[in-house]
C-alpha cells in the first residue's frame, strides 16, 4: 500500500472525540481517522453510484414539468422549512 502524508488540523474537541473513540477500539489515532476517511469515501460514492443509477437519463430540465405545476401557494402551517439561527 502506497501511503501519503498530510497535516491534519482538527478542532481541538474533534481531536479529543476521535482519541477517544480510537482509544475504545484499540487503534491508533492516525489508524481510526484513515477508516474513518475511507468509511466517508465509500459513503459518498456509493449515494452518488445510487442517485445517479436511480435518475437513469433524466436531466434537470426534466423537472420543469413537475416544477410548472407546483403551486405558488404558501406552505401549511407547520409545514414551512425551519430557519436555523
């Protein structure tokens, strides 16, 4: 295996979280956050295999069927997004 450096800076609580969580498992700190980065990897490609896989041809100007009869209306009570502060 061909292996790469690279300087990493965590938020000092991340950095404590994840020697925790390394300490629990048994394994070194630089070990958990290479699986952990190949854990995120593997995760976001496989959505994007999926997604990708699921639109088959459509494209985004597909949508603009759907898009032409969405109602101008606003949402119901209670089901408006939630502005986060």
């Amino acid at each position: 295996m061909n292996k790469a450096s690279y300087p990493l800076k965590l938020p000092a609580s991340v950095k404590s979280a994840a020697q925790r969580l390394a300490k629990e498992d048994g394994v070194s700190l630089n070990q958990w956050i290479a699986v952990a980065v190949a854990e995120k990897i593997g995760v976001v490609e496989t959505a994007a295999d999926f997604l990708s896989h699921r639109a088959g041809q459509a494209r985004p100007s597909d949508l603009t069927t759907f898009l032409d009869r969405a109602s101008d209306r606003p949402p119901v009570a209670g089901d408006d997004i939630a502005k986060v502060s």
